[in-house]
C-alpha cells in the first residue's frame, strides 16, 4: 500500500514549461512588427549605440554644412552656420528623444507588473538604444521565467491537493475494505460465541487470533505510510532501515541500508532525507527492474548526506532535466531545498540511478 503519489522520472508526466513570452510576442503591439519586417541592414545600422548615432550624424551634418560654406556666397556663411547649428541640436534631441523612450517602457512594465499583471512585457523600437533595449529584454526574459514557474507552483499545489485527496481516499478505502471487513468479521465470531451460550471453542479463538493479528498489522503499515512513527522514535537510520526490509519483502529486490551519522539530525533533516529516500526507492522498483538498491546515509556537525543508487535500467537524466523534470523529481527537489540542501541525480540508460541529497545542518540548526 503506497502512501505517496509521486511521479517517478522515467514517466511521461512532467511539469510542461508554461508558454514562454518573448520579447516578439511582446512586439506585436505597434513597433515590434515594425521591427521584424525591416531589412537586416536597416536593423543594424538602427542598433548602433546612441554615441555612435550621434557622432555620425554630427560630422554628417557638419561635412555638409562645410561643403556649403566653401561653395556658397560669403554673405550667406552665417546663415548656413545657424542651419548647421539648429539642426544638429534638433537632430541630437531627436536621437536622445527615442534612444531613450524605451526607459518609459521600462518603467511602464515595472508598474503593471507591480500592479499583478506578469503577462506586460517590454515594447522594442527602431531608434532605442542597443544597450536599454538589451535591458528591456533581458526583463521580459525574466518574466517570462517569472511566469513559467508560476504556472509551475500552481501545478504543483494542484498536484499537492489532489495527491492529499488520493491519501484520504486510500486511507478512507484501506479501513473500509480491510481493517472495517477484518473489525466485522471479528463480532460475527463474538455475536455467534454469544449467541451459544457464550461458548467459545478453540477453532475460534485461533480465528479471532489470526483476524486480530492481520488488522494489527494493517493498520501498523498504514500508519507507517502515511508517517513512520519509528522516523520519530528511533531516528533516520532506523526508519531507512524498515524501509529497507519492506521493500525486500513486498518486491523481492535485495535493498540494504550502510549508515555512519556522527550527529543527531534535526527532525526536518530527517524527514526530508527519509522522503528522499522513499521517492527513490519506490521510482526504482516501479520503473527501473533493479536487482539490488543501496542507501547510504553519512553525516557530520556540519551537513548530512543521502544516497540512493540502483543497477536498474536508468533513464536519460539529461533529456529529462531538458523537457524539466518529472513531478518525482520535482517534488524531491521542493523537499530538499526547504532545508537548504541539495539533490543531484545521475543516470544513463542502462547504467542504473543514483540520487544523491546533502543537507547542511548549520543552516538548519539556526532557524
């Protein structure tokens, strides 16, 4: 009887990445079509930086202002000069004027974000300067990844209320169809000793004794699943320990425990570690056909370390990390990365699985 839902990483079911938002989809108000439609020499002369640009269209300006000055009646030099003058100046703020519009952009997007609204992005346009427009795109970078791993959470706090709906109905289902039919069993034995008198033979003693001995045992495994008091009482090693002989009796695959903890782990270190654990260990027997699965669990005063490694089928650990990883793995990760840890996983097709988790206590101590 399994008490988790998580998802192992070999399976289909991954968390998909939410629509990304780029910087073009984010253009296609006015400006950003514009843009795309121009020619690549038009774009990157428009994206030269604004010192350039204006360097440019001063000894531009200047050049013909000079070549008007050598060539026309001397009477009218002055009159070119104020031209040349009035037109560079009107020139130049024109270039500053839209090499720096996209700051207000900046700051539109700044303020509707703050405001709830992750779906503004930046607008580019022609004239910006190269260097603010990598700013406003690097920004829309950012929520877009802002954004995914929103999509992300609300995925996994749906995964999170629906796997704690799939626990209580298993639990609610365990006690209906076992222990309730086992508890029911058990007064017909009692009504029917009654009924005679009181008379209770061996025959159903012995029944009652086997009937009271499995519902024990049921609700001794149920309560472990749903949480290992021993995890509580006797600590990680101990509950790693039991978790290790379970699975040698329920899926016959040799899984042993070596332990060298020189420091009493705090109980969220513990936890955290043990559902690790847990995780790999239930992934590998479901997904992966091991013959042998070895934990190891070391610690010191300063970080504690799990690692669960088994001579399965493995998986490609990079084509899954590149797709994101599974709801397994992803929920591991979240659990590790309360207590400020770490988790590692490595795989090859046909190479087994090893995940490794490392903790450190200091941090953890602290809080």
């Amino acid at each position: 009887m399994a008490a988790s839902s998580g998802v192992s990483p070999t399976e289909p079911h991954h968390l998909a990445p939410a629509p990304a938002v780029t910087l073009s989809r984010a253009a296609g108000a006015p400006g950003g079509g514009d843009q795309a439609a121009s020619p690549p020499w038009l774009r990157r002369v428009l994206q030269v930086p604004l010192l350039g640009k204006l360097i440019v269209a001063d000894l531009l300006i200047n050049l013909i202002a000079f070549v008007m000055v050598q060539q026309a009646d001397p009477k009218y030099v002055n009159e070119i000069m104020v031209v040349s003058l009035v037109t560079t100046l009107l020139l130049n703020a024109a270039l500053v004027y839209w090499a720096l519009l996209p700051l207000k952009g900046l700051e539109s997007t700044a303020v509707r974000v703050s405001q709830g609204n992750l779906d503004a992005r930046v607008r580019p346009t022609l004239l910006a300067d190269r260097n603010i427009t990598r700013i406003g795109r690097t920004l829309n970078q950012l929520l877009d990844g802002v954004t995914a791993d929103r999509a992300r959470m609300r995925l996994l706090a749906s995964q999170v209320i629906s796997a704690g709906d799939q626990e209580r109905a298993l639990i609610a289902r365990e006690l209906h169809d076992s222990t309730a039919q086992s508890l029911s069993a058990l007064e017909l034995l009692l009504t029917a000793a009654l009924r005679d008198d009181g008379l209770i033979t061996t025959e159903r003693l012995r029944v009652m004794h086997e009937i009271v001995t499995d519902t024990l045992a049921e609700v001794r495994t149920l309560s472990h699943n749903v949480h290992p008091r021993v995890l509580d009482d006797l600590g990680l090693v101990a509950a790693t320990e039991w978790l290790a002989r379970r699975t040698r009796e329920q899926s016959g695959v040799e899984t042993r425990v070596a332990s060298d903890v020189r420091a009493t782990l705090p109980m969220p270190v513990a936890s955290v570690l043990y559902r690790v654990a847990q995780e790999a260990v239930r992934n590998a027997t479901r997904h992966a056909a091991p013959t042998g699965i070895q934990i190891t669990i070391t610690g010191n005063d300063r970080e504690a370390h799990l690692e669960v490694a088994d001579d399965g089928c493995g998986f490609d650990a990079a084509a899954v990390k590149a797709r994101r990883d599974g709801m397994g793995l992803f929920i591991m990760r979240e659990r590790v990365a309360l207590v400020d840890g770490d988790l590692e996983v490595a795989s090859r097709a046909g190479h087994g699985t090893t995940v490794r988790a490392t903790v450190p206590l200091t941090t953890v101590v602290g809080r």
